[in-house]
C-alpha cells in the first residue's frame, strides 16, 4: 500500500511530460506554418556557426541577414498570438511595442558598438522603404487587375499628418546645425559647449517629445478614436488579425494557434536568437565596407531595413492582392510612423543613458530626401484611391534614392 502514491506520482508527472511535450510540438508546429518566410530558419543556426568560427566577413553578413528575416516572422507571430490572450486594447500596445523589435535589436547592438551611423542610416532607410518601396508595391499589386482601389482616407491622413511632424523634428535639427558654427570634437565626442553638443542636447529634449506624442497617438487609436481605426482593422500599423490568417484565411483547427504560454516562449527564444544573430551581423559590417566598397550609409538605409521587415512587406503586398488596402496602408505607412516617432527617439535616448552621442542630426541632402519621400506619399493618397501608376511613381522615387545613396559618401 505503502508505494501506490508513488505509483500515482510516477503517473502524474508522466503524464505532465507527455502534455509539455505535446505542448511543444504543437507550438513549434504552429510557429513554423506562421508564414512562408519561416523556410529560411535554416540559417539560424549556420549564421550562428559562422559568427562562433569567425568566417570571413560576407558569409557572417549574409548568413545572419537571412537568419533575421524569419525571426522577425516568429517575433510578429508570438505577439500576436499572445495579444490574442490578454485583451484587444493590451494587445495593441504588445503589438505596436514588439512591431519593431528586431529593427530596435539591431539597433542597440549596433549603437553598443559605436555604430552611430549604421543606426541613423537604418532608421532613415526603414521610413524610406516603407513609405515608398513598401507602399509601391502594395498599389502596383493590388492595382493590376483593378482599375483603383480605395483605403481608409482619414485613417491614411491622421497617419501623415504625423509622418509630416516626424519628418519636421529631422528637418529643424539639420537647420540648427547649419546655422551653427563648425564643431569642436575631443576623441570623437562633442566638446562641452560646441555645436555637436548643443545639437545633442536638442535632439533628447525633441525626442522626448516625440515619445509623447507616439502615447497619444496609441490613446487616440486604441482608446477615443478605436471605432475609426477598427474600420481598416489595424492599429499603429500592426494587423490585428493573425498575419498568416489573413494571408491564407482564417483556421479553425486550434493546433495553428498558441497558448499564453507558447507564445510567452517563442517570443523569449526569438529574441535571445535575433539578439545573437544581429551582433554577428553588425560586427562583420566595418569589414564588409572595406572589402565591398559599399559605404555604411547604403548598407544602413537600403540592405539592413530589408532585415526586419521582409515579412511584414509580404503581407501587406499580399493583403494588397487581396483588396484589403486598409491594412495594406496600416503596415506601410503605420511601420514608417512606428519608426519615426519611436523607435528613433527611444535610440536617442539610449544612446544618452549608455553615453553614446546618437542625435537627430542628419546631413542636408538626407533630411531633403525624407521632405520629399513624405511630401510625394502625402500626395498619393490624399483623395482616398489607389492605382497601378501611382505605386509606379512610387517606386521609382525609392529606386532613384537608392541609386543616389549608392553614390553618396560617408559623411560622419
């Protein structure tokens, strides 16, 4: 009698094995059918391996380039599901705090290392690529085989108004350091008093109010304006529908989808593993400038954006295809806003807390392309309709900067 409890514990934690297991595979089964990009985990580990054995330079890049672009997936998968558990308002701010997370990954590690201009560029690049890349492709797809489509125009107009303050908060910084006199720098950092440093102190105080508004524009749209935003059904630039739901439609079997938990660890592994591949990445990139002849500035704004929203770009060219321009807006223009009035503020200010001088100063000629990026989007959909020509003409803007940046020096 005496070893019937435990018989019966041996049977329980059996059977609680069994259920973690069953668990796990169901999670991992559902993570990897989350999208089509998901096929290029396969170099997860071998960017890891390449970074671990120090191989050269372009297979660390390049392996830990391809390694992202589905971890980015997972990442946006895992917070959806989760945002699934906890409510439609908790779930908008997980979405529009996680929405970015590889691109503010990349960036601490890179500004960790002092790779200021690699963080601007890649900044600068991911609201390029949004706006014009992104969105052009979105009004070419959708509108070949349709003569226009139409969006969400005061959704789309409340998006832009707040790209046009973004778009301001980089202008003034470059006004005032042409206004000032040429910078005093000790060992790369600014003097006190110089105009770098001046330029610096701006730059925190703006971003900070930056932040403030990104919190009222996440109350205006999760809180006092939900209905208008739930028209288009996306917030902040996050679907809230499941991304692969809306790619391939909705499913009924509960094994695609995660539990709380599940989702809780996809979301800690994803990270720790973009984390790793995202150091080697930015450590082989000083290496990869002198051998390939590329300048930092073309490798930040053109190929790293790429990184972090290869996926998200999927979707929204799908959803696109598919006639739902409302959320194809939210992902284009919304990820440009998320990127404009937070993640390159909150960079500031990481940059002021681990002492590394990340400001809003950008040169004249990139602050001009932004002026004319946001000018030309704001123009292409001020009346609320969509056509092939128009994601034409937006798409060859975004060729033409990166032909300019192809050309254009390091200036830092």
């Amino acid at each position: 009698m005496s070893d019937l409890p435990l018989l019966g514990g041996s049977r329980s934690q059996g059977s609680f094995i069994k259920r973690a297991q069953t668990s796990l595979y169901k999670s991992t089964v559902a993570t990897l059918k989350s999208s089509p990009v998901n096929y290029l985990l396969v170099f997860v580990p071998l960017g890891i391996l390449a970074g671990e054995l120090d191989w050269s330079a372009t297979a660390r890049f390049l392996l830990n380039f391809f390694a992202i672009v589905p971890l980015a997936s997972v990442l946006a998968f895992a917070t959806e599901e989760i945002s699934d558990h906890v409510g439609q308002t908790v779930g908008g701010l997980l979405n529009a705090t996680f929405g970015n997370a590889v691109e503010l990954i990349v960036s601490i590690i890179a500004l960790r290392d002092n790779q200021v201009r690699i963080v601007q560029a890649s900044m600068l690049g991911s609201i390029l690529s949004n706006l014009l890349l992104v969105l052009g492709c979105c009004f070419v797809a959708g509108g070949i085989t349709r003569v226009q489509q139409t969006f969400n125009q005061t959704v789309a107009q409340t998006m832009s108004s707040l790209m046009a303050l973004a778009t301001a908060s980089l202008l003034i910084p470059a006004a005032f350091h042409a206004s000032l006199p040429a910078p005093k720098k000790k060992n790369g950092f600014p003097e006190p008093g110089s105009s770098d440093e001046l330029i610096l102190s701006f730059s925190r105080g703006v971003s900070i109010i930056l932040l403030v508004v990104y919190l009222f524009y996440l109350l205006f749209s999760l809180k006092t304006h939900k209905a208008l935003f739930e028209e288009d059904q996306s917030v902040a630039g996050i679907i809230d529908e499941p991304t692969d739901d809306v790619i391939t439609g909705p499913k009924t079997n509960d094994d695609s989808h995660l539990t709380m938990t599940g989702g809780l660890v996809v979301l800690f592994v994803t990270t720790i593993l973009v984390s790793f591949c995202a150091d080697y990445l930015v450590g082989s990139i000083d290496e990869i400038v002198e051998t390939s002849g590329l300048s930092k500035t073309f490798i930040g704004l053109i190929i790293i954006p790429i990184v972090g929203n290869a996926a998200e770009h999927v979707t929204a060219i799908v959803v696109a295809m598919k006639d739902k321009m409302d959320l194809a807006i939210g992902v284009a223009i919304g990820s440009s806003l998320q990127i404009a009035i937070f993640v390159t503020p909150f960079m500031v200010l990481v940059g002021w807390i681990i002492d590394v001088p990340m400001s809003l100063y950008f040169s004249t000629f990139e602050t001009a392309i932004l002026f004319v990026s946001v000018f030309i989007c704001n123009l292409v959909i001020l009346d609320g309709e969509s056509n092939w020509l128009e994601g034409a003409m937006l798409l060859s803007t975004y060729l033409i900067i990166a032909l300019a940046f192809f050309y254009y020096p390091d200036v830092y």
